[in-house]
C-alpha cells in the first residue's frame, strides 16, 4: 500500500479535503469524470487562497502543487491508496457501483469513507467485501477550512480501521469524532436541522425577522458554541459547581414541562413557502450589512472565508 489518498469524486468535498492533504505534506490522486479542468482550478485557487491569507508561503505552496495527480480513472487513483474518501452523488445504486469499482483494485487494507450526508453507512456499503473497513467519513463545507469530520459505523465496520481513519484525518489538520451507531443527520446536521426549525417557527409567527433570528443566535449563543459546544457552555452556566449541580441551582423542577421545550414547533414537514419567505428577509438582511461584510453570495462567502481563517488562528487550527 502506497502513502497517498485517493478522491472518487471531486467536487467541493473532495477538492476541499484534497487541499488538506496536500499542504500537510500527504499526496493525492484526484478523480472525477470529466471535469479534469475544474479541478485543477480548483485545487490552484485553494492552494491561493492559503498563501494569501498567510497560512502557507509561495515555496509551501509548489510543494503542495507537486503532490496532485488529477485522473478520470478510479483504478489509476484507488489502486495502492492508503485511504479512499468517496464523494460521488448521493445514491445508494450509484455509491454500489462506484464502490465495487474501487473494491476491484484498491488495497483490502485501505480505507473507504463515504462523504454521504443523508445515506445510512450500513446500505452504502451493504455490497461490499470488506465492510469491515468502510464507514462515513463526513466534512462540513467550506471543507478546506471547517475543521470537523465526523466517522460513522456501519453495521460491520471494525474498530481497528475507526482508529486508523480517525489518526488520519487528525493527520491532515481535521477534528474527528465517531459516531458509535448510526443515526440520520450524524451530529452537526441534527443539531443544525433542530436550530432550524425553530428559527423558521420563529419568523413565521412573526416573533421576529429573518434579519434578527440570524443576529440573535450569531452575538449570543453562536459565540459560546463556537469557543465551548453546548454541554461546557452549560458547565460554565452553572459555575462554580458546574452542570451536576444545575437543576438545584436554578431551581429545576424535573416533575414539571419546561416551559421552552413544551412550546417549541414539532412539525417534522417545513412549511411549503418558507424558502420564499426566508428569501425576501434575507434580501432586506443583506441590504443591512455593510460592504465590506459582503452584499451578495461571491463577497459574503469571501467574507465568511476570512472570517473562519480567523477563528481558526484563535483556535490553534491554522
């Protein structure tokens, strides 16, 4: 088994990871259908954007440029991988055939990770041969800057091959964590559709605007989240005891409904206009925000970039 990590498919996702890889020294082969040209600009634009937000010098750069290999052909990249992340459309038959394809050459030692965000891991690798090595291996997107991957068993996945993968990722500057079952979402995504609902609720009961459930979550919760997660946030809460304290010290009553919770929506269907509806207050959002914070999806989307390779710095990420 060779050193460098294969991409079946390589779109945002896989060109994303590919980067990572790449400016930590690890080589990739990139594969995709026919689009060879958009992912060489694609990994030539990342590789800019890491040496002009100094997170890499120019000479760091021609290093990391040297180790892509960009091929239409799965056997040229799977063959000797030492890791395989698979980043193909999100269909059970189509993840099949591409895994098959992958089996039929790939080392049976090497890793397959599905970058699936709504497939069960057990039906995506139900026809493999080596099931034991498979399992999810899930970014967040922008994927060359947001730190998280989250590992998911299958129903045969081994735990040998949870840690070889979780080594991996940490190698190439991510932060993993495992999933123990499988359950749809994964974590970020749960967390991610709950926080959502409420905020559609919330702007169809006229609680507030689109502009202003944005803001509230950004300067308040969304900055505890992002320096502790929920459950240190909580602990600090209820310092100097800590969370094993909490309902004495704010006088919780178990027996009785919370108040928040037993108001909270609990529809699990989205209401059909919400997206027309999130449309127009963003629009007014966006008109609000001054210009050097973006005023449309390319400027916004640079502007969020810079922002993550700050918060990243603070972070120790980068």
């Amino acid at each position: 088994m060779g050193n460098h990590v294969a991409f079946i498919g390589s779109g945002l996702i896989g060109t994303g990871l590919a980067l990572n890889c790449v400016t930590h020294g690890v080589p990739v082969k990139l594969q995709t259908r026919s689009q060879t040209e958009r992912v060489k600009t694609r990994m030539a634009e990342g590789l800019d954007f890491y040496v002009e937000h100094n997170i890499i010098t120019p000479e760091e750069r021609e290093k990391a440029a040297a180790l892509i290999t960009i091929t239409t052909s799965v056997e040229e990249a799977a063959t000797d991988a030492r890791f395989i992340q698979e980043s193909g459309p999100d269909s059970v038959e189509l993840k099949h055939q591409i895994i098959a394809q992958i089996e039929a050459v790939a080392p049976v030692d090497a890793i397959i990770a599905s970058s699936t965000s709504s497939l069960s891991i057990t039906k995506v690798f139900e026809q493999a041969q080596h099931p034991e090595r498979c399992m999810g291996g899930h970014p967040y997107n922008p994927a060359n800057l947001i730190p998280l991957v989250e590992i998911t068993r299958g129903a045969k996945t081994e735990d040998a091959f949870i840690a070889t993968a979780k080594e991996f990722y940490t190698e190439i500057g991510k932060e993993p964590v495992v999933l123990n079952k499988e359950v749809i979402g994964f974590i970020a995504n749960r967390y991610q559709s709950a926080i959502h609902r409420e905020a559609v609720d919330l702007v169809e009961n006229g609680v507030c605007s689109v502009e202003d459930a944005d803001k509230a979550l950004v300067y308040s919760v969304g900055l505890r989240w992002s320096v502790l997660g929920q459950f240190l946030t909580m602990h600090l809460g209820a310092a100097p005891e800590g969370i094993g304290n909490f309902n004495t010290k704010y006088h919780v009553d178990v027996t009785k409904p919370d108040g928040r919770l037993s108001n909270m929506p609990t529809w699990t269907t989205f209401p059909a206009d919400w997206c027309e509806k999130a449309a127009e207050g963003l629009d007014e959002a966006i008109a609000h925000r001054a210009p050097d914070m973006g005023q449309d999806i390319p400027s916004i989307e640079k502007w969020r970039d810079q922002m993550l390779v700050d918060t990243l710095r603070l972070h120790g990420k980068l």
